[in-house]
C-alpha cells in the first residue's frame, strides 16, 4: 500500500509539470484565421478560416461566466459578436489582444440599469511572470471577464489574428 502510494506521489509530481508544458503541435508559420469562436460553456477558444476550424484552444474566463456581461465589476465574460480591433504587446498579461466590448447595444443596456457596461475586455495570456503556470493558469476561471490562454496558445493566436478578425462569443 505504502509503494502505490508513493508511486502515486512520484506520478504526480512528475506527470503535472509535465502535463502543464506538454507541447503540442503548432500552426503552421502564415496560418491565418478570419474568424474566433469563443464557447464560453466549454471553455474554448476556437480559429476558423472559412468553415475549417484551425485549431481549439482551452481558455480561462471571468468568475462568474453564466450570462451576459451586464456591467463593470460583474465578473463575467461578455457576450455577442465582436472584432478584434488593436493589440497590446505591452499588457501586464502576456500579449493581449482587444475586444471591441461594448457595443453601443451593450453600453446603452447597462446605463438603463444605471452601471457603467466596462470595457478593456482582452484575450490575452498569463499575467507576466506567471507564463511557468502553463496549463495550470487556466484551469480555473480568473479574469476580471477577459478570454485567457496560456503564453504559448496566445502567442500562436497573436500570430494567426490580425485586427480586424470578428470574435463571437458565445453562452
């Protein structure tokens, strides 16, 4: 009993570490998309060009996902269609890429409930100096409503989005 246990201990330990860095392939270098899905159900990030799904991606959301962003502070993820429309290298995340969030149907619906609707919503990678994390900075949901990937997912987004690209995000 005392060696399965151990045993068990020793798999952790070295499966984890493993399993947070395993690599995968990669795109193709010039690979683009024209298109993000966001499934916020499913905790996927996925890019298409045309009707071909390129590649799916698990991502981290805000704290309180279910629902549509209502207003600033709410923890969510918003909702709807967007487009990606400037990047940020220097973000205290490791790159970050904009979300047009809000809309004018987004801003007008959370003045009506007097709040202010937010902003800043980004897709984006770990906070700097956490990129070590790997897999294990998105197995939970964390963000203050952005879209998070690990370092090397969002650097291989970054090279295949180019602003403009429209992201849906869904329930």
């Amino acid at each position: 009993m005392r060696r399965a246990i151990l045993a068990g201990v020793l798999l952790a330990l070295i499966g984890a570490p493993l399993w947070a860095h395993w690599p995968r392939p990669r795109l193709a270098d010039g690979v683009r998309a024209d298109r993000i899905v966001v499934h916020k159900a499913t905790r996927t990030l996925e890019l298409y060009r045309g009707s071909q799904l390129l590649r799916s991606y698990s991502v981290a959301l805000g704290p309180h996902p279910v629902g549509r962003k209502e207003r600033e502070g709410d923890g969510r993820t918003p909702e709807g269609r967007y487009i990606i429309d400037y990047r940020n290298p220097n973000s205290s995340f490791h790159r970050a890429l904009h979300v047009s969030y809000p809309s004018a149907r987004d801003a007008a619906a959370a003045y009506r409930r007097g709040a202010s609707p937010g902003g800043l919503i980004m897709v984006h990678g770990l906070r700097n100096g956490w990129g070590a994390l790997g897999r294990f900075g998105i197995t939970r949901d964390w963000t203050a409503g952005c879209i998070a990937l690990t370092d090397r997912d969002i650097d291989e987004v970054w090279r295949a989005v180019a602003d403009g690209t429209p992201i849906l995000i869904e329930p």
